[in-house]
C-alpha cells in the first residue's frame, strides 16, 4: 500500500512553450474527463500539452481537447487508451460562451496551458491567447536577459 505521502506527490505538467509562443488574456480552470489508464499516465507525468489545443462546440456547448499525447501506462497491459484521443473538457455554460464569443476575433485560440490534480480530480488550466510575432518573441527573450544580467550585478553589489 502506498503511504500518504506518497498519494500526495504534487503532479503537475505546464506548456511552457504556449506563454513564449502566445500571448495569454485570459485564464480559465476546467476539468478533464480522463479514462482509468490515462490518470495511471498522468500522474507518472507521461503527457505531452505542447501541441495541444482548444476548440469550441456551441451546439450543446462544450469543450474539447486536441493533439495532447497521454502515453500508455505500462501495466495496464492489453486495456489501454488511445495515445492522441479527444478529450472533452469540463466547464459551466457561460464560460464556454464567452470563451466562443472571444474566440471569433482573429488570432485568438485556446491553449493547454498546465495539467494538475486538485482535490483528487484532474484540472487543465487552459488560456485564450494570440500568437505572437517573431519579433515579439526576440523582444521578450531580451527583456529576460536584460532582467536576469541586472539581477546578477545588484545580488554582487549586496554581497560587497
């Protein structure tokens, strides 16, 4: 039997590449409805957000999940899911909604943006973002440069 602390191992898988590739609006944490061996996948952290994207059904309205790879647990033998399946998302009505309605303008989809457990349920935190230009992306990684050099020559000057 696994110890408590063991049940409680922090899972947590974040899409680092959608914040450098879009800039995000806006937030929005959703379930996700998972099959038995793809919570076993998850919580050993084989998932993969980084492809993955959000689309909108208005008709009944929902959400639903594409391209995000759930590899296949190993134990479960011969019962396994499909690695690249669609996996609908779970959300109150209006916030599909007003996700649709903001989803309309050009240039603007939905991203995966992290994966984790919250009271025993799988959560995706998903964000409405607009792609960014490459120069945008080159102007935020000197930004970051800039940002982590000054850090560095003030932490000397504290230091003596």
């Amino acid at each position: 039997m696994a110890s408590k602390k063991d049940k409680n191992k922090e899972v947590s898988v974040e899409n680092r590449r959608a914040r450098h590739d879009y800039a995000i609006s806006d937030t929005l944490e959703c379930g996700i409805v998972l099959q038995g061996t793809e919570v076993k996948a998850v919580r050993d952290g084989r998932i993969s957000l980084a492809e993955g994207y959000v689309r909108v059904q208005l008709e009944p309205p929902s959400l639903y999940l594409h391209q995000v790879t759930i590899e296949e647990y190993g134990p479960a033998g011969p019962r396994q899911h499909a690695r690249g399946r669609t996996r609908k998302l779970l959300a109150h009505k209006r916030e599909i909604q007003r996700l649709a309605r903001q989803v309309d303008q050009k240039g603007m989809t939905i991203v995966p943006l992290k994966l984790y457990f919250k009271d025993g349920y799988a959560k995706l935190l998903i964000g409405l973002g607009k792609g960014k230009a490459r120069h945008d992306k080159r102007a935020a990684i000197a930004q970051r440069q800039t940002k982590r050099d000054l850090d560095r020559v003030m932490s000397r000057k504290m230091r003596g």
